[in-house]
C-alpha cells in the first residue's frame, strides 16, 4: 500500500480535483492525506484583515476536516497563507512547509495543481510541490501528479502551456457520490449551475472524463513524474 499526499491551495481544491480518487485510494488500503495551504476566504474582502475573519476560517477548517473524512483521509494539515495571494510571499516558505510535512509522512505518491491554472495560487502550489519534491537520490516520491480545477484550469488562455492535458484516469464510478458528499461540506463554495462548481456541473465532468476512457465517470490527471 502507499502513502498519498494531495498538496492543494485552498479548502475545496482537495475535492475538486481528485475527491474520488481519494475516496478510492483510501477504500482500497492505501494512506491518504491532504495538505491545504491556504486560509481560502480573506480574498472576497478588499483589503486582507484576517482577524476578521478568523471565526469563518475556523469553520471553513472544520468543513474541511469533516470533508476529508468523508473522503477516508487519515489527517488534514491546515495553513494560513493569505487566499489569492500566495505571490506576495516568499516561495521558500511555501516550499518549506510542505517539506515539513513530506518528512512527517514520507509519501509515495503525490497529487497537486495543474501548473496552466488561471488561479495565481494554484500556480504557486506547483511551483512549490515540484521544488520540495524534485527528484533527489533519496526521494520517497516516485509518482507526481497534477489534476484539474472546475473554474480554474479551464479557465485561462488557452494556450500549449496552460492546457490541461490528461493520461492518466481514475474510474470513480463507486466513489462519485462521496465526492459529491465531501463537496457539499464546502456550502460556500458550491455556485449554481451550470458553473462549473456546482453539483451538477461536477457530476457532468465526472462523466465526460469518463467518457473519454470508456468509463462511467473518472477524474482526469497529468503525469508529472512516474519513477518504475
């Protein structure tokens, strides 16, 4: 069995991006864990004050915590780097707290943002992952993956260095609906249809990824590294 790691930007991303491989993973034996690195709300305001919401942060961290044991999750590591703001910080201190947790779990395989995303903190994230894990001597990671974001990946200029561009698939026909349940903790994050955040619209995707591979539904992912 192996130890997962999910290293995401924002509560949400976690499940958005393989909620169900997640799920599946964890049903099949292996170890999951997600690493969220930023607060995710303080950027709906105009200038951040985060002591104002420090209550909504906290109960977006319990959402989260809630959504992931859906998902079968063994533990959440929560961080506070300012939402949509990530270019404002050193990327060393992005790049040194996800080693701080890499040498807590020692993972295997690892799952992040797509490098294309037009969220500047999705961006970043992938950035970082790929400078913490880059492939030393002894690095425990043999398998780097980037998935996809409803209204981020699809969402910036189109482009041979943007575009999301999937060769991986992972049948999610018996975990779609904890997905679905895991997403529905994020109530402030759900939009109506046909964004491509609400219920509906994720479902739909689910299922054109599994059309593409002759699957009900799937969740799509780019191979980063894959080490045999």
């Amino acid at each position: 069995m192996n130890k997962i790691l999910v290293v995401v930007a924002h509560p949400d991303d976690e499940v958005l991006g393989c909620g169900g491989s997640m799920a599946r993973f964890a049903l099949e034996g292996n170890d999951v864990y997600t690493l969220i690195l930023g607060e995710g709300i303080t950027s709906r305001d105009e200038k951040r004050v985060r002591v104002i919401r420090d209550s909504e942060i906290a109960e977006l961290k319990k959402k989260a915590e809630d959504a992931n044991k859906i998902l079968g999750a063994e533990k959440v590591y929560t961080f506070d780097f300012p939402d949509n703001r990530f270019d404002t910080i050193p990327l060393l201190d992005i790049i040194k707290t996800i080693e701080k947790i890499k040498e807590d779990i020692k993972p295997d395989i690892v799952f992040t943002h797509h490098y294309g995303d037009l969220n500047i903190d999705h961006q970043i994230t992938f950035k970082a992952v790929m400078t913490a894990f880059r492939p030393a001597i002894d690095e425990s990671v043999k398998e780097l993956y980037s998935f996809e974001i409803p209204s981020s990946t699809e969402w910036n200029a189109p482009s041979s260095l943007t575009h999301f561009m999937p060769e991986y698939f992972v049948d999610i026909s018996k975990t779609i609906k904890l997905k679905v349940r895991a997403m529905k903790e994020y109530k402030c994050e759900i939009r109506e249809y046909p964004h491509p955040r609400s219920i509906k619209s994720i479902e739909i995707k689910a299922k054109q990824r599994g059309i593409q591979v002759g699957l009900e539904t799937a969740e799509a992912f780019e191979v980063i590294r894959l080490i045999k």
